[in-house]
C-alpha cells in the first residue's frame, strides 16, 4: 500500500514539474516589451528631480559644515581648559 501511494506521490510530483516547466521558463525570460515612442517631457522630469535632491544634499552639507567645525573648536577648547585647570591644581 506504501509502495502505490509513494509511486502515486512520485508520478504526480514529475508530472507538475513537467506542466509547470514552461511557465518558469517564461517568467525567467519574458518576452521584450513593445517599444514605446520616446516622448521629452517624461525623460527630462526624473532626471531633474534626482539633481534637484543632489544639489539640495549638497546644500544642507556645506551649512554643516561650519556648524561641526565650531563644534569640534568648542570641544578642543574645553579639553584645553580641562587640561590647564588640572595642571593647575
């Protein structure tokens, strides 16, 4: 009784594999889609917009800049301070 069930089991499994080959085969390798007609205005607005965020990064990067730079002054100032203060006593 194990023996047909396994074989039963077996025959459906191949047999599935068998239907269900082609359809992995197309959706590994679709088929090209159909060429659409270049169009300006759709080209040109993404690629703006990447720039816009780009240079809106580039922006806020050089406004921190002075900021971390005042900063870093502060902390090396205090270690200074810290320093003489504790040679001092």
């Amino acid at each position: 009784m194990i023996g047909r069930t396994a074989r039963l089991t077996l025959a459906s499994l191949v047999s599935a594999s068998i239907i269900l080959s082609p359809l992995s085969v197309c959706a590994a390798d679709p088929a090209p889609a159909p060429a659409v007609a270049p169009s300006a205005s759709p080209a040109t607005a993404p690629i703006a917009a990447p720039s816009d965020k780009a240079e809106a990064k580039k922006v806020k990067k050089q406004a921190k800049q002075p900021k971390k730079a005042e900063k870093k002054s502060k902390k090396k100032s205090k270690k200074k301070t810290n320093a003489a203060e504790a040679a001092a006593q």
